[in-house]
C-alpha cells in the first residue's frame, strides 16, 4: 500500500505469517470491507481471515499517525460495534508491537487473537 513505511510492511507480513500457520479456512491481505457510515471509503484491513470453526478476524496494524486522537478512537468503537454485529472481530496492534526490538512474542499474539484454544 502506498506510504508505508518498512516496520510497517513488516508488521503485516509477521502477522500474515502467524495466522497463516494455523491453516486458516480463508486469509486475505489488504482485504475492503463495505463502510456503511461512509460507503465513498470502505474500511481496508491488513488482513482478514476466516477460521474452520466459523470465527471471522478483521487485523489492522497501526502506524505512528492519526491512531490517537478522540476523533479516531470513536472512529474505531463505531467500527468494532458494527462489525461486531456482523460477526467479525477487530484487532488493532501498533507497529511497534509487532515489528521493533522489543516486538512482543508470537504466543502473546496468539493469545491476544485467541488462537490458543
């Protein structure tokens, strides 16, 4: 995708790598989802995957910009409640999670998609 940066490139690609171990039913980079507040600009996800037992993940890594403010943080309770009803969970990790020194482990990531059960 235009104007990202390395870390974040290589973010998306270790979270790739991860869910894509476990032999997800469906995995999907850059997937477009319908935005139904501002259908001009549907809502892109790093990844989407779906699983054998029917669970549907939506993953977004979080660059350095516009992640923080009011504004974006009810963006994103508004897009996690509707797409919950729809049967999809959202997770968002910061770049620096993923893709730093001190990135966290695979098996925390693991546990925080619930993918350890």
């Amino acid at each position: 995708m235009r104007g990202e940066g390395k870390a974040h490139l290589k973010a998306k690609e270790r979270l790739y790598n991860l869910v894509n171990v476990i032999g997800p039913k469906l995995i999907v980079k850059e997937y477009q989802y319908p935005n139904p507040f501002n259908p001009e600009f549907p809502w892109r996800f790093d990844l989407y995957v779906e699983l054998w037992n029917d669970r549907k993940i939506a993953i977004e890594v979080n660059g350095k910009v516009g992640h923080s403010t009011k504004h974006s943080f009810d963006k994103r309770q508004a897009k996690t409640l509707y797409l919950k009803s729809r049967g999809i969970e959202l997770f968002a990790f910061p770049t620096k999670w993923v893709s730093s020194r001190n990135q966290l482990s695979d098996s925390l990531f693991y546990e925080e998609l619930h993918l350890l059960e």
